[in-house]
C-alpha cells in the first residue's frame, strides 16, 4: 500500500495537522501546500457527503492548478446530526452548543476525499462516512473538554484521538475517518488514479 501511495510525489493541500499525522504512521511521504479556499459548506448545493466532496475538490484544485505532475489531495471533514451540517466552532460558546447537540446521540462523519494528478489531468473524488456514538454527557464533563480548548478547529467540538476519546461510547466504520483522513479509501482512489493513467 505504502508503494502504491508513493509512486507519485503527493501533495496535501491542507495544513490539518491530524491528516499530517495520519500520513507519517502509515509511512506516506507528501508535501504539505495548503489552500487558500475559505471553507464556506453551507453555500454549496448537494446533500451533506457532496458538499464535503465538492468543498475537498476546491481545495485541491486550488493548489493543483499551480503545480505538474503530482498528485494534489483535498479532504473535507464534517459532522451531521439529523439535518443539521456541524463543522469548526467559530467560539467557546458554538463549540459547547455542539456538544450538548451531539450528547447521547449517534451522529456522521463524513470526510470528503479529493485527489487529481496534474500530470494526467485526472481527478477521483469520494468520500467516507462513520457512525459514531456520544455518551450522556453532564455539563460538568462538556465544561471540562471546552476548558481544554481541544475542541476548537475540530469537525464537531471535538477529536477521538485526543480527550475527545472520553466522550464518544462507540463509532461503527473507519477510524481514522473520524480523525480526519480515511486511510484505506486514499490507498483505494490513488489505486484509481493510476488504473487511469495507465488505460490513458
């Protein structure tokens, strides 16, 4: 798998330092070019996974228009709740408003994943969702995450592989999804790019 990822140079246009983390612990070499694209979910049309693919192609497209014969990834990580699109608080008090929204309550990850090789002109686009399950949450566990500042940039208010951990009583799907970056489905599209290429 890690062969396959590092055929071509990868470039990740974002500075998330989550999905920096997550390519060092499976060996995957990358670039880091960040985008300049605002991230503004609630003005593009689709349901909540074609917003997240829509918004990781931006960015991607973004840094690949400046660059040849690489791979460019853009990811996108959102949180849905019934009908409601959860992403970066914007404060202390909208970060605690997303908490008490997602106590006991199972709710979506949904990380849209974007990768266009500039040498090729090609891009594949997806997106991986998890389910994940809230504990009860009492105001005095809510005010002691937020007193953390650990929610803050974070899809939800919060992050599984932080303090985060303590709040979530189960998840059905793809960790690192929730963390940020779905592993198995990057190995799967890069596999996609390059069938691609060699049927171009």
């Amino acid at each position: 798998m890690v062969e396959t990822l590092n055929i071509k140079k990868l470039i990740l246009a974002s500075a998330s330092p989550r999905r920096k983390e997550l390519l060092d612990q499976v060996g995957i070499e990358y670039e880091v070019i960040p985008s300049s694209v605002e991230e503004h979910i609630e003005d593009i049309d689709g349901t909540p996974a074609e917003k997240a693919e829509k918004l990781a192609y931006f960015k991607a497209k973004d840094v690949a228009s400046k660059l040849n014969d690489c791979l460019v990834l853009g990811a996108d990580t959102i949180v849905v709740i019934g009908n409601d699109i959860l992403g970066k608080p914007i404060d202390l008090d909208d970060a605690k408003r997303m908490l008490i929204k997602l106590s006991g309550k199972e709710h979506k990850v949904i990380t849209g994943v974007a990768l266009i090789d500039t040498g090729k002109n090609a891009v594949v686009m997806s997106h991986e969702t998890t389910s994940v399950k809230f504990r009860d949450l009492t105001n005095r566990m809510i005010d002691s995450y937020i007193a953390s500042q650990e929610p803050m940039g974070k899809a939800g208010a919060y992050a599984i592989q932080g303090f985060g951990a303590l709040l979530v009583e189960g998840i059905n799907g793809c960790y690192s999804n929730v963390v940020g970056l779905p592993l198995t489905k990057l190995s799967k599209m890069v596999e996609s790019v390059e069938n691609l290429n060699t049927q171009n």
